[in-house]
C-alpha cells in the first residue's frame, strides 16, 4: 500500500518548512538583518519589534551565493570559469561592506542581505498589507533607508572584482571575456537564483606597416560588462600627439597592440603570475590612459596600478588607429623617467640588462638600503613606491642577499653623476 505523504504546515513548502526547524539558518539570516540595519545607519533593535512570524517572513526566503555558467554559444573553459568562481567567492567571503567594524560580509549582503531588501521594498510598495500601524512603520523606515541609499550600489565592489577576474582570463590576441550578473530571479520554494553568465568573443587582429615591414597587431578591448557590450579602447587624438594644433580636428584612435609588446610585457612584467598579469598590463590601455614623451618626443602611455608604475607603451599612429609597439621597462634610457636614471648613475643599458632592471622583479629582490646611490636615484624619480608594493596577486619575492651584493659591488666599481 502506498503511503501519503504528509502535508507541510500552513501550506509551505518543504523547503521552507526545513528552515524553520533550522535554527542554524535562522540565526545567521537574524545577525545578518541586524548588521545590514547597522550599516545603513538605523537601529538593529527595530527588527526585535515585529513579530516572531513577521521576522520570519524576511528570514525564511534564502538568496543563494553567485552561480557561474557559460553563455550559449560562448566558449569559456571550465577551468577558467572554476578560476573566476574562486576569486569572486574569496573576495565576498572574506571582504566586508561597509564600516568593517560591523562584519557585514559582501556574502551576507549579497545572500540575506539582497532577500530582506526585496521583501523589504515588496512590502512597502503593497496595498493590501496586513501588518499593523506600528510595524508597518518600521518596514516603511527601513524601505526608505534602502531606497535612498541605492541598494544595488552596495554591490558595486563585488561586480568590480567580478570584472577585474574576466580582464584576467581574457587574453587580447586570443580571446575576450566578460560577464552579466543577473540578481536576483525566484525559482519557487523559496529561493532567489543569483547567476553570473560569462560570455566569450574572439581577438580582433589587422596589419600595419612599421619602417618597412607589416606587423600584427591585436585591438585593445573589453568584453561585455552587464548590459554593455563589448567595447574597444580608443582616445582622443590631441591626447597622444606632442604638440597641439589650433587646427585639430577632434579624431578617435582605436588603440591596438602587437605581437611583440605582448611577448616583451611576459618577459618583464615577471611579478604577477600570468592570468593576473593579463589585468595588470591590459587595465590601463583599456581604462586609464596617462601619456609621457620623452626627450625625442616618442610618446607613450604609462603602465600602472594605484599609483605605481610598473612600466611604459610607446606608441604609433596610423590614420585613426594607434599602435602599441613594445613594453619598455620603467628605467629604459628610452622612457622619461629612465633618462634622468641613467644620467644620474651612469649606467648603459647593457649595463642594466646585466643586473636585471629590465624585469620588475628586481625592485622586489634587491635590498636598496644597501646601496644608497640606487636608494637615492630611485627616491629622486619617485619610483621608490615599487619597492613596498604590496598587493595580494604579486608572487612570492624576497630579498635575495646574492644579487643585492652583485648589484652593490657593481656600483661600488662604478663611478656615478653627483644628484
């Protein structure tokens, strides 16, 4: 004989009627509303004063951590969509929004936190809500503090590092990555779905002509960002050129890079393992473009990440299109800042092959204190920054007592120019 099954209490489902027997999930849903009210600047008691079943209503609906899938008709690899997943988890599991203090963690707002907003914000728009004057007061309150503040905005951080993890995997002579957040969709027994699609477009590649040879050359670009689809890096003319004329005509140069710049940036930007390194080098052609010429009047764009440079693109321009030709290291006698360099420490530039300054790992190996001539050259240039950078995708350097002492004894020998 078939057995019934039984009928969960009060009509709900099974999945919500698990919840409340989970006094687990209660209780993180609970502190959870009581630190979002805090970091929103109202009182976390407030929530005391609804009801037990009121609290429940906003405590029982789970928004589930972000999901990855694939676009249809995309090619992403599974280990790179894995690899984006990681990162995105350990920034909102272990990064807070908000006053630190409180411990609102970017998972909290984005699980919880995205689920009291929305019943929050249903309840206050519903005509025929059945909550008494006094607690409806509340709901109102707290309706009002979300709308004013722009609750989505909170999440601006994590769909940042959602973007800086797709510039990671995206490679510009290979393929381009980006991403739509889609937050948050219901799927029925009381669950909101939270996904991130990931989407794939192949490299756009052309052709140029340089002292008399063709070379290729790939177009900067970015993938599609939420709603904004894909776009390519370009700039305004007079802001590359050296000299600006009345008769400028206002043009944009869609900015590409060839082959060897790519090669060059692999060989010297050797401190980032090689997916973080995609984000580091690509971010500033792509968003933040800052321009030096040096004595010849070459210009370039500087490489950079907070404030620290890490190295220079010099250019060309071709009719509407500019040509990213090499990565030049920061103290190259061809950029700006490597000519005072040279000039105050006397170095060639075999000079500088030979003690590695060609690679950013020798400011995070050498021990300059040792070697006031460099301590001070690179103080004077402001470049001294590269030194102390810390970041957490960097790999792991430390100062390395062998070179110090070549590169020491090899100053010691040399006879430099007077600062």
């Amino acid at each position: 004989m078939t057995q019934k099954k039984k009928k969960s209490p009060a009509g709900k489902s099974p999945d919500i009627r698990k919840r409340i027997l989970n006094k687990t999930f209660i209780d993180k849903a609970y502190l959870a509303i009581r630190k979002i009210l805090r970091v929103y600047g109202l009182d976390p008691d407030m929530f005391d004063r609804l009801s037990k079943h009121q609290r429940q209503m906003f405590m029982l609906v789970e928004t589930e951590a972000p999901k990855f899938k694939v676009a249809e008709g995309c090619r992403v690899p599974r280990q790179l969509v894995t690899l984006v997943n990681n990162y995105t988890h350990h920034f909102i599991r272990n990064n807070c929004y908000g006053n630190p203090e409180i411990g609102l963690t970017y998972l909290e707002l984005i699980t919880f936190g995205i689920t009291f907003y929305t019943q929050v914000l249903s309840l206050h728009k519903a005509d025929d809500c059945n909550f008494p004057p006094e607690q409806m007061q509340i709901v109102d309150t707290i309706a009002e503090k979300f709308i004013a503040a722009n609750f989505y905005e909170s999440l601006t951080a994590v769909g940042t590092y959602i973007r800086r993890a797709v510039q990671m995997i995206s490679k510009v002579n290979f393929r381009i990555y980006g991403y739509d957040w889609h937050v948050p969709v219901f799927v029925g027994q009381g669950r909101f779905l939270s996904t991130v699609t990931l989407y794939s477009e192949e490299s756009e590649s052309i052709y140029f002509t340089y002292k008399g040879q063709k070379h290729k050359a790939f177009r900067v670009k970015a993938g599609r960002i939420i709603t904004t689809p894909s776009t390519g890096a370009c700039i305004d003319e007079e802001d590359v050129t050296f000299s600006s004329r009345e008769d400028h005509k206002e043009k944009k140069l869609d900015i590409y890079i060839q082959s060897h710049a790519l090669q060059r940036i692999k060989e010297r930007v050797d401190i980032f393992p090689a997916h973080r390194r995609n984000f580091y080098v690509m971010d500033t052609l792509l968003y933040m473009h800052r321009v030096e010429f040096n004595s010849q009047n070459q210009g370039m764009f500087e490489c950079y990440h907070d404030d620290v440079l890490f190295g220079y693109y010099p250019y060309i321009i071709r009719g509407n299109k500019l040509f990213v030709l090499t990565f030049l290291p920061i103290i190259s006698p061809e950029t700006p800042r490597g000519e005072s360099f040279v000039y105050l420490l006397g170095l060639q530039k075999q000079d500088m092959i030979y003690l590695g300054m060609d690679k950013l790992s020798f400011f995070l190996t050498v021990d300059f204190t040792q070697i006031p001539e460099l301590f001070q050259a690179l103080t004077h240039l402001g470049l001294y920054s590269l030194v102390n950078y810390a970041s957490e995708d960097l790999l792991p350097f430390e100062r390395d007592p062998q070179k110090t002492l070549r590169v020491k004894r090899f100053f010691e020998n040399a006879q430099p120019q007077q600062m």
